[in-house]
C-alpha cells in the first residue's frame, strides 16, 4: 500500500465524520474521497494537522478489517 500525506487543498473536499464518533468531541476521525484517492484526518486537529492520502483501492482493502476491529 502507498499512502502520502495530502499536498493538494484538502480544505476543498467534503469530509465526512466517522459514523463511530461519539458526540463528546473523543476520538474522531474525518475522510475525504478525492478522484481516484480517499483523505484521512484527525477532526480535532483538522486546520492544523496533515490528512493521510490513500488510493481507493487501498481504502477499500482497509475498511472490512478496521471494521473486524470494532465487533
């Protein structure tokens, strides 16, 4: 898998917050899908912090086995 941090305006993508973000302000993650890429971020950190760039394929690899995580 290659991932990259983010070098194009990530501000101009719509994020999404993860639908297992609690309405507290914890541990929340944001992504973004691009053309052909999909973006990851910290939503705590979102104007100060890097967004992680990620192929489609690759996310698409990912999310089942984050998914196995959480059950």
């Amino acid at each position: 898998m290659s991932e990259k941090q983010a070098t194009e305006n990530v501000d101009e993508l719509r994020w999404f917050k993860s639908s297992y973000s609690g309405s507290d302000g914890g541990d929340c993650v944001e992504v973004a899908a691009g053309q052909g890429f999909v973006c990851v971020r910290d939503s705590k950190g979102s104007d100060i912090g890097p967004a992680l760039r990620v192929s489609r394929d690759a996310w698409t690899s990912f999310v089942p086995l984050a998914s196995k995580t959480k059950e």
